[in-house]
C-alpha cells in the first residue's frame, strides 16, 4: 500500500506544470529643489518656488517586471506613476499610472507591448539630449517632448547588432481623456466612423556603436474634436478638430564620446498641417547641441545650447543651459543649474518648465536658477 502511494505521489509531481521564474522591481526618483525665474509674467515680477514637475528628472515610482517563459522568451510589463514632491499629486492629469502602464512579450526577436507607453520621438533622443527631461531643457521649447506617450497603443522595439528597429500605432492617444501632454487638449478617439480622429502613430531607426550613436524617428499625431497644437511660443493654440489634422515631428539626432567628453545634438522639425486648405500649416524647427564631462567620478558638468524658428508666428528663440551635479553616492546627488533665455520681439517661450506659471511679455528675456537634490531607488 505505501509503495503504492508513493508511486503516485512521484507521477504527480513529475507531471505537474513547471512554474517559470519571475521578478518584480520597485524603483523609483525623488527630485526637487527652489528654483527662481527672473521676468516670470507680463509685468516682468520674478519668482522663488519649489517647481512642480520636474528638477534634474521628474519625480515617479513604478514597478517593472518579468517572468521567464523558456525559450528565450519572457513576459513582461512596466507600470510607472508620476507624482509632484512640492504637493504630494499625481502628474499627467491625475492619472494613477501615467506615464506608463504596459504589458507584452520580449524575445530575440524584440518585444512586442500593449497600453500607455513611450513613442519613438523619446527614444529617439535619448542618448543625444545631453540634458534629457531637465527644467532647463528641450521641454521648455517643446513641452511633448519629454511626454511623448500615447494611450491605447501597440509598440514594438528591437536591437539586432546595434541596430534599433522601432514602432507604435495608437487607436486614440488620449484614452482618459484627461489630456495626454501640455498643449494638446485632449483626444480620446476610438469613434466608430471616424477611424483617423486621434490616431498616432510613430516609427524610428536607431544605430549605436562603442563610441557613437545616429538616429531618425518620425511622429504623426491626428485631430480630433478637443484636440490641439500648442506651440509654447505665447501665441493661442491652434485647434485640430478634424481627423485629417496632422502635428507631425521629425527629428534626426546623434552623440559621441569624444576625449572623455559625451557629445549630443539634433534637430527636432515640427510640420502642424490642417485639413482644409483655407488654413496655413504652421513649422517649427529646434535645433539643440550638449556636452557632458566628469570632472571627477562624482562630480559632472553640464551644459546645452538650443535655436527654435518658428516663421508662421515669427517667433525665435535661444536658450543656454548650464548643470553641474555631486555625486554623494550612487543613488544621491544635490545639483545647481542656470539656463539663460533670450525671446525675439513676438515671442513668449518659458526657461522654465517647471509647471507653468512663468510666461514672460512677448519679447523678454528670462534667467533660471535652481539648487536641488535627486535620490533614486
């Protein structure tokens, strides 16, 4: 009888299922800090806060995970929060996970996901942007930038010999309609009959070497009824409430290590096109070079130029950045970063995107400073 007994328990186990082996990472920055804005409105007064979106990184905590399905392949999903230090709120509309929530599959073959995720325009630039999502960067001059996320939408990326190969397609950008990024109201699209309205869709090739990196993306963003297109140059924002309404981005950037320097530059080209032809399409183009250097294992220094032309509005701008930042360990750091803003007659773009509140008068020039500190986990 025990024999007996013994025999089945040992075919049970043999044929039970294998559980595959998973993981799952908390992470997270927390970055804030004062920062003073000279010129902040149109009575030129200057002001002294605690920003509340972003410093050196904006603040977030999320989780990542990943479980082994064998074969080389996994599962995978990345749910990631943004949340404002100088309030304790949620970012991005209020949204519980909006920067990112996705799940799909990863092989030798790339991954393939679904839900709230990066487009191509952020990947794109990721290793040329010196100073990436910083207060005093790209952002100022083009907000969607650093939020170039969409909803309900399918992305696959894959590396092959250095090569990146990536894409999204989204069905409506804006499913909460809470507003997907600063300036383009909001598009929650999925309207049956209207297949274009709120559609996005983004593609990129990307090369990187030891010492040197090239890449091209492309991002096409539809109308739909409360959708718009804000240029961040003081001007109203043009409405996109037809489908075949485009904002399109196109941007070809690289970066190099040179002599222990990281070099990085690009051009950021954005084509806003309406559908009926009694309305001009409005063209902007942003050009931006950076360096960074280590001046000791623990302490970098910073810095990058950027040019924005925006003909249809007559707009222009120039914008230094300066950042230096100490490394107390590998997970803290405090920074101190100035940036230097110089508008054409009838522009009104910010230094500073830090949570709005510091539109100049059409024409002034503005100086940031901010002292902070950044703590990952």
């Amino acid at each position: 009888m025990k024999i007996k007994q013994l025999a089945v328990a040992a075919c049970c186990v043999l044929s039970a299922p294998v559980f595959a082996q998973s993981s799952v990472t908390l992470y997270g920055i927390l970055d804030t800090g004062i920062e003073y804005v000279s010129h902040a409105n149109a009575n030129g007064s200057k002001v002294v806060r605690m920003p509340g979106i972003t410093g050196e990184l904006p603040s977030r905590w999320g989780m990542r995970g990943a479980e082994d399905l064998g074969g080389g392949y996994k599962a995978v999903f990345t749910l990631e929060s943004g949340f404002n230090l100088r309030g304790g709120d949620m970012g991005q509309g209020g949204r519980l996970f909006g920067r990112q929530a996705w799940v799909g599959l990863s092989g030798p073959y790339g991954t393939l996901s679904f839900g709230r995720q990066y487009t191509m325009t952020f990947w794109a630039n990721t290793d040329s942007d010196i100073l990436g999502p910083d207060i005093y960067g790209l952002g100022s001059l083009d907000a969607y930038v650093p939020n170039a996320r969409s909803d309900n939408t399918v992305a696959y990326k894959g590396t092959f010999s250095g090569l990146t190969v990536g894409a999204t397609y989204s069905f409506g950008r804006d499913g909460a309609g809470t507003g997907n990024s600063p300036g383009q109201g909001t598009c929650a699209g999925q309207i049956p009959g209207q297949a274009t309205n709120c559609r996005q869709w983004s593609a990129m090739l990307k090369y990187d070497a030891s010492t040197f990196g090239v890449a091209a993306a492309y991002d096409e963003q539809r109308g739909g009824a409360t959708a718009a297109a804000n240029f961040f140059d003081g001007v109203a924002p043009a409405a996109l409430t037809n489908g075949g309404d485009e904002d399109v981005r196109i941007q070809l950037d690289g970066w190099a290590k040179v002599y222990g320097v990281r070099l990085g530059g690009g051009w950021l080209g954005r084509r806003v096109n309406f559908a009926s032809s009694a309305v001009p399409s409005i063209h902007s183009d942003l050009f931006y070079l950076g360096a960074s250097y280590p001046i000791t294992p623990a302490l970098f220094l910073e810095g990058e130029v950027y040019r924005i032309v925006n003909a249809r509005h007559d707009a222009r701008a120039s914008m230094g950045t300066i950042r230096t930042a100490y490394y107390l360990s590998k997970q803290t750091a405090v920074y101190l970063q100035g940036s230097y803003l110089g508008n054409s007659q009838h522009a009104a773009y910010s230094v500073s995107a830090g949570g709005g509140g510091t539109t100049p008068a059409r024409g002034a020039n503005q100086v940031g400073v901010m002292a902070g500190i950044r703590h990952m986990f």
